[in-house]
C-alpha cells in the first residue's frame, strides 16, 4: 500500500485516501486569488505541527518577510521553530537551472525536509526559459522527490482567460494535478477545488467545495446519518420582537431571527437530500415550541402527521409536542390522531376555515404565537391556482397576529414566483459538489457551507462563509 503524507486539509484527505503519495510531485494550479499559497503553506505547517515533517517553501515571487506577511503568524511560528524553512529565491531568477538546485538541496538535505513547496512554475518560466525550467523539474523530481521520498506542491498560476497549465509538464512529470477555481452561485463567490489525476489513488469524488476562512479548508461529503443524535434540545430565547432559529449562526446571518408577522421562506435544490434541509427546519420547530408557542404545520407531499411528531419526539418530550402542535392532512375517513387536523382539499376558503379555527385554539385564551409551517409543494398539488389565494390567507393572518409564516419551496411550485415576492426572508440551499450551502436572496448574503454540529445531541449545524 502507498504511504500517504496528509496535507491537513480533512476533507480532501478524506477524498484522496489519507493524503498525497509519499515522494510524489504534484502540480497545485488555479487563477490568481484561488488560495494555492494558502494550501502550501497549509501542506507544510501541518505536516511540522502535526506529524513533525520539515518543510521548505521555495519563492520564486515573493521575497521571505512578505511571504510570512502574508501567510500570517501560523506560517511565521513554524519558521520560527525550524519545522519550516522559507526560501527567498527572488534574487536567484536568471540563474541557470544547475546553481538553482543546488541552492535548494543545500537548505533541505541537513534537515532531512520530507515536504517542500515550490512557488511557481510561472515565475520560473519568466526568469529562466523552458527548457531550462524542464531541466530543473526533472533534476527536482529526480533527487529531491526520488531520492530523498520528499512530496513535493509546484504550483502553477492559470491566466485569467487560460486553461493552459505551464508547460504541459504535468502529462509527463507530475503524479498528480490539482486546480482550485473561484467562481460564483448567483454572484456569490464559491470556491472549488478539482482532483485532475493522482497516481495510485481512487478518486471517487474529484470536486468538492472550499473556503480560504480561517485558512484552508475543504468540506466533506455530506452525510445523512442521524442514528447518534438522542440528546434533549436547548432552546434559544427568542429576541424582543422576533423568533430565533434555534442557530445562533443563522440568527446571526438574519440579524436576530425571524421578526414576528413575517414569511420566511427557504428554497430548496432539487438534488438537496431531506436530511439537509431538516438540519435547518427542525431547529425552527423545536425552538418555537420550546418556547412555549405553537405550531400550525401543512406537511410536504412525501410526508404525513405521524413522520412530523416522529422528526421531533426525542427532542422535546411527546406532551409538549401533543399540546402545542396540529399537523394537517389531506385525507378521507379512517382514524386521526388528536394532534391532527383534516383538510379537504380543492376548496381554499374551506380548508381556510379549518385552519383558522386551528390557530384559534392553539393561541388559546394567552394568545401563544403561532408558526405555521407550509409544505408550498402541497399546497401547489391540491389547491392548483387556489393556493396564491391561501399564501394571501395565511400571510395575512401571520402579520395581523404577529406570527411567523414559514416554508419550503421545490422546485416545479407553479406560484414560486408569489412566494419569492411575498417572503420577507428567502433562504436558498443547495448542495454543489456534495456540500450543502445556504445563502440569502433576502437579505442578501454570501454562499455558507452548513454541516451537523458534533457537539449537539440534537439536529443542529454549523456555518462556514466560503471566502
């Protein structure tokens, strides 16, 4: 089995199986701004912090001080502690591909470095030619990668406009070929990164998102598995004037939560898995009723009274659900169960007049607020053109009685058009190559990545912006 020299990175080590090949060299290109830098120094901090691997950074663009300017004081106390060395070979451009290398075995052989970093191909191709540059990168991969099993990131600066790599080198010297790209979800920047080739792994998973906050950072596949959450759930007291998430980090995001007679709505992706979306609206739900208020729910098309008590029993005890929720359904005959509601369908201002009825008794003599929660998909199936009747309905009654409105949205809803103009919050998950992100339509704000928090017994995430 190859050995691996893990970059630190979880998520891409997770897809390449355990880290890059030990002794290999690999190309890391991309536009300028991508965070290739910010991935090498990653490579070589982690690897003296983590493993006790010595590293070396080779400059070819920037001069050693403004290097650890802008790497930062993680890369500046790896320096310091002689885990990393950092290479100012500024002064070295125009030399012949012969004294170059030299220079650079000189500084990694007495200390054994097992990682090195060399930054860029570009500027070597700039400062000495090609053919002297291939000299080089042959004599490299021949003693430094070969010889002496160090793994080894060359990067390579894609021009804007350009999908050309150097010289094409990475066909014939390269083990493995890296590109990190920024681009943009609705003019929000995303970031991805794409596993081209590395030899002697299987990748199963060639691109995945990331994000240059807090460093590097790559995120994992997503994983519906909820079998390890069983804790009780801690509610958010909710902020004079409005409804928290249950999510400091999305309460954050919408300044405090939901405001009372609003209608937030979150729009769903269409490959995005239930068990994403349920890590944002489950949250809301229990936070609500843990509360003390209501809950009103018009479950999706896929899912019936029993599957919503069943998301939330668990989390809150089976009393506190029982009396302080109603769940409609759409069916004839047969029995219900007490915490159900039934609607006919087809006739808006019926159905209408169950509900509110509904509300009325679960606001009861204190005047509880109320969440009414509304499956759009639903709405669309039995109602037709009579459900932007009951979006005006139900939005009316959220406003005058200071409730919250909430919902999701698929895609195919033959009103989505009402809904995006009508929402006061409009919420957009989807979930590009494999990690699921949300980002605000109202109020505007960047792409986040959203995964389970580990440190809850209960439905819960964390947010990361992608910067």
């Amino acid at each position: 089995m190859i050995e691996s020299a893990p970059t630190g990175v979880e998520g891409l080590d997770q897809a390449i199986g355990g880290g890059f090949p030990r002794g290999s060299l690999v190309i890391l290109a991309g536009n300028p701004g991508t965070g290739k830098t910010t991935l090498g120094a990653k490579f070589l901090c982690e690897g003296w912090s983590r493993w006790g691997e010595r590293g070396v950074y080779v400059s070819f663009a920037e001069s050693a001080d403004s290097l650890r300017a802008i790497l930062g004081g993680r890369f500046g106390k790896c320096c310091d502690e002689g885990g990393v060395k950092a290479l100012d070979f500024v002064s070295l451009r125009g030399e012949g591909a012969s004294a170059i290398l030299e220079a650079i075995m000189e500084e990694m052989s007495p200390s054994g470095a097992k990682r090195l970093v060399i930054d860029s191909l570009n500027a070597l191709i700039q400062s000495m030619g090609p053919e002297e540059v291939r000299i080089l990168l042959q004599a490299i991969f021949g003693r430094a990668v070969r010889q002496m099993g160090c793994t080894t990131i060359l990067i390579s600066e894609i021009p804007l406009g350009s999908d050309r790599i150097g010289l094409g080198i990475e066909e014939f010297v390269a083990d493995g070929l890296i590109i990190l790209r920024r681009g943009d979800i609705e003019g929000r920047t995303f970031r991805e990164l794409e596993i081209v080739k590395l030899r002697g792994r299987r990748i199963d998973r060639p691109r995945m998102a990331f994000t240059l906050e807090g460093g590097f950072k790559a995120f994992s596949q997503f994983s519906g598995d909820w079998a390890e959450w069983r804790g009780a759930f801690e509610p958010i007291p909710n902020p004079r004037g409005r409804f928290s998430t249950g999510n400091e980090g999305l309460d954050a995001l919408l300044g405090g939560g939901f405001r009372e007679g609003s209608f937030a709505l979150l729009e769903l992706s269409p490959d995005l898995p239930r068990e994403a979306y349920n890590l944002i609206r489950i949250p809301i739900w229990l936070n609500f009723i843990a509360n003390g208020n209501r809950l009103l729910a018009i479950p999706n098309t896929s899912a019936s009274a029993r599957a919503y008590r069943a998301m939330l029993i668990g989390f809150i005890e089976e009393g506190a659900f029982d009396g302080n929720a109603k769940i409609a359904e759409f069916a004839r005959g047969g029995p219900r169960e007490p915490y159900s509601i039934r609607l006919g369908g087809g006739s808006p201002s019926a159905d209408w007049r169950i509900l509110s009825q509904a509300l009325r008794g679960l606001r009861g003599k204190d005047g509880r607020k109320c969440m009414i929660y509304v499956g759009w998909d639903a709405i669309d199936r039995f109602y037709g053109e009579g459900g932007r009747k009951l979006l005006a309905l139900l939005y009316a009654e959220a406003k005058y009685n200071g409730d919250l409105l909430f919902g999701v949205v698929k895609p195919g809803t033959s009103f989505i058009e009402d809904l995006r103009r009508s929402a006061d919050y409009h919420l957009k998950l989807s979930i590009p190559d494999g990690a699921p992100c949300l980002y605000g339509v109202k109020p505007r704000t960047g792409v986040y990545h959203f995964e389970r928090d580990p440190s809850k017994g209960y439905p819960s995430c964390l947010f990361t912006e992608i910067v």
